[in-house]
C-alpha cells in the first residue's frame, strides 16, 4: 500500500496542473487523504508549526474517536509512512516530521523505526537530535 501511494504523490507532485490525472487519483479515498495530508503538512511548515496525529486525522477526515479508531490510526500510519517514504525518495525533507502524537510530545514509534530502517538515525546520537535538525529542515525548505 504504500509504494502505491508514493506513486500516486510522485504522478501528483510531478503533474499538477493534470486536472483529470489528479481527479482519478482523488477517487480512490487513500491516495485522496494521501494528498490531503501532505497538502496539511506543506501548510504547516510554510507557518513553521507541527501537528498533532489527531489534528492531521481530523483534516483528512479518519477521527480518532468511535468504533473506527483502530482502522483510522492504522490508516493515519499508512499514510505517514507513505509521506516519508515519498520525501526519502525525493531526497526532500521529512514531512512526517511535523506531526506529533501530542502536543509538545514526539511523532509516533513508526516514524523512527522507518528513517531508522532508511538509515537516517546513523548519523545521530538519538532520535530526539535527528527530530530537531529534520524540524528545522522541513521548516527551511518549505518557509522560504
């Protein structure tokens, strides 16, 4: 699933202005909030903010809340691993890196045993350096 929605972000960042390309991409509801979700997340670093999970699934309609919470957060997950999937490839920095499970907290255990797995920790000490200096480089390249 997720090299399915990297795809479906490369056609859509590569191709912007194909409006039936993008239209058919958008009627599959994943690669929809797929897009939706790195639309929220290039807002939010252009204002130098972070997200919460609960702030991003609520944007791209998969609430955290009710007898879909399960399904939803494991959606949310997908979907994040497909944004930071998408940037590593890209040689771009981390969207993903914006969101945070809380507040003031940390991203999700995902997101570090994904660039973990891409070998992005290896140059740091912890993953709370990595997290500051990818902070600052998504806030960089997207406010300029």
């Amino acid at each position: 699933m997720v090299s399915k929605l990297t795809l479906a972000l490369r056609l859509a960042r590569r191709l912007p202005e194909d409006a039936p390309l993008l239209a058919e991409l958008r009627e599959d509801k994943t690669i929809r909030r797929t897009l939706d979700a790195h639309d929220v997340l290039v807002a939010a670093a252009r204002e130098r903010r972070i997200v919460t999970v609960a702030d991003l699934s609520a944007a791209v309609k998969l609430p955290l809340t009710g007898t879909a919470q399960a399904a939803n957060a494991k959606q949310i997950a997908t979907i994040l691993a497909a944004l930071t999937t998408y940037d590593f490839e890209e040689a771009c920095p981390l969207l993903a890196a914006l969101v945070r499970r809380k507040a003031g907290k940390r991203p999700p255990p995902a997101f570090f045993a994904l660039v973990d797995d891409l070998g992005m920790l290896a140059s740091y000490d912890d993953e709370d350096a990595f997290l500051e200096d990818e902070t600052a480089r998504v806030h960089r390249a997207w406010a300029a």
